[in-house]
C-alpha cells in the first residue's frame, strides 16, 4: 500500500451493504482527527483510550443517520472518568466533511491508572441525542452502563431503542510508522441487519438486567444471516481494522466476498467545533445583570473557554445578559 492511499483512507466513514444477507455497515479510520481531538487536553492514557472509542463510535453512528445538525453521545458514571462527550456535525454541503469534537471530565484523585478503561466509569448511563436543530424536538435514548466495553453499551442501545441489531469491532491505541511521532489511531467496523418484517418484542430481554440483545428481535432467516456476519466479523484483526496497511475495500472483500459487498461514497470527517462568542452570548442571555456581576473578573470581564476546544473568551459585562445594553454590543 502506497502512501497515498494511507492518505486517503484516514479520517473517513466509508458506508457498505451486503446484498446478500441484507446488512448495512460502516467502516472508519481515525487519525489526524482523533489526535487533534485529544492534543486539546492533557489526558490521563486510560481517559484518551475512552475518549477515542467514544470518538470511533460516534464517527460510525453519525454516520448512519441523516443529520440536519448534531448527533451526540453521552456517557456518565459515578466512577472517577464521569463523562465522555463527543459531538457529531453533519456535513453542511455536499462533498463537505462533518466535524466531531471530544471531551473528558475526570476525578485524577480517585482514577486508578492500572485498572481497565471502561471499569473507570462505574454505574451510570450511555445517551445517544440527536438534535436537527431549530424548530425541532432533540430525540434523547439512553441505555445502561454494561456489558464490558463502550461497544457493549451501543449494541444495547441500538437493540433496546432502536430494535436494530447491532455489532462493532472496533481497535485503538498508540502507535508509530516509520518517520511519525507516537499518536493515537483508531478503525472499527459497524454492521446492522435490516429486518424483513416487524417482530413482537418482548418488554424483557435475555441481556444484562433484562436488556434487549440482538436475539431478541431477530428470528429465521434474520436471525441466520446475522450470526453468519457475526462470525466473519470475529475473525477481523486489530491491523486490518486500524491500518493504514489495509484498505477498508480489501477487508470488505476478505471479509464478506461471498456476501454482495457493495460500497458507496466515503464521507470525511475532521475535527471541528461549533463554539463562537456568538453562542456565549446566547448561552448567557438568560441572565440578569446581578448574574453577571457575580460572573465578572476583579479586570472587569467576563470570561469563558471552551471545554471541547480551549477556545477562550472575553466579554465586557455590560453586553452581556438579558439586561445588556444592546447599544455596548
């Protein structure tokens, strides 16, 4: 593999079927992207591995859906990583790449740098939204922390809200070719199988407390064609999923040649957020002008920084709040 098509390939969401078992997917490879997400903070290794299955996990949803604006997932627990946030922006215009961005909150006191990533984030929820912006009514489904990756957590979301059976392989982790510096890279596959027909679910599922599993709302035909993908997908290696060695059109091809595998436009995808004084301004509009008094440095402004970003602002007081002076603004 040439180096152009390394370049290609990275930072993009590359959407395939298989004709014959009646499977859509998504394969994606992070790397650019992903680094300069996590270059934003100075993360803990433990935290940058969640953030960047996070990262890889919301490149492969977003994808799937069509957004007028933003996908987000959420994941919250009462462990000492509390909260991984990624934003999803769809593209504005044809041909343009959509943005992720990426967030951290973390107890550095209590994180136990040993321990497995995910057993960091304890008890808590895993929340995908979707938000198409003005004059909609933003869609919120969350599923519990379980089943032992961030991975798990989507399938189950995807099974208990959705009732679409879904899987991932996904790889990540540091690493280094020849004439780079030591980075984070990422790749996975994302398959779910399309029912034929509508089935009756039960309220209870056969997964972690009673959680609704992929055996659950398939049957027949379904049901064979899923575990056929399944076992093809287990056999994907770490290499083949991150690259840059392997193109995601040679593992389709190992993958699933007997199956129809058809591919469709890839869609980049690069760091980006959306903050702007503009949106701190509005975010602030609901405040009086004794708020921001209390808000206001002993300089005599009021600042903000972006979490996602570091992107820093200033304010004069008197242009903020919905008392502000609009002649200040």
């Amino acid at each position: 593999m040439n180096i152009g098509s390394k370049i290609a390939w990275d930072d993009t969401v590359l959407p395939f079927q298989l004709d014959r078992t009646d499977t859509r997917g998504r394969i994606a490879r992070l790397d650019g992207l992903l680094q300069q997400a996590l270059s934003q903070h100075d993360y803990p290794t433990l935290i940058e591995a969640l953030v960047a299955e996070t990262t890889l996990l919301t490149a492969l949803i977003g994808q799937t859906i069509k957004l007028r604006w933003k996908l987000s997932i959420q994941i919250r627990g009462d462990g000492p990583a509390r909260l991984i946030a990624t934003d999803y922006y769809g593209p504005t215009d044809a041909g343009a790449p959509a943005r992720i961005r990426a967030y951290a909150s973390f107890d550095k006191e209590r994180l136990d740098t040993s321990a497995d990533p995910f057993s960091q984030i304890g008890k808590g929820y895993f929340a995908i939204l979707i938000d198409q912006g003005e004059g909609t009514i933003p869609y919120q489904g969350i599923t519990p922390i379980s089943g032992g990756s961030l991975s798990a957590c989507a399938e189950t979301y995807f099974a208990q809200s959705e009732q679409l059976p879904t899987r991932f392989a996904l790889s990540f982790g540091q690493t280094q070719s020849p004439g780079e510096d030591l980075h984070w890279r990422a790749g996975g596959i994302m398959v779910q199988q399309m029912p034929k027909s509508s089935l009756s679910v039960a309220d209870e599922g056969s997964g972690e407390d009673g959680l609704l599993t992929p055996a659950d709302v398939l049957d027949g035909d379904d049901a064979e064609n899923w575990n056929h993908v399944n076992v093809l997908l287990e056999t994907a290696e770490d290499i083949e999923l991150i690259g840059p060695t392997v193109q995601p059109t040679d593992l389709l091809v190992r993958l699933f040649h007997q199956d129809g595998p058809r591919v469709f436009d890839a869609q980049p995808i690069e760091f980006g957020c959306s903050c702007s004084a503009d949106r701190v301004r509005q975010s602030l509009s609901i405040y009086s002008a004794r708020d921001i008094a209390h808000m206001t440095t002993e300089e005599g402004i009021v600042t903000a920084d972006c979490q996602f970003c570091g992107a820093h602002y200033e304010f004069d007081p008197k242009t903020l709040g919905f008392e502000a002076d609009e002649n200040d603004n």
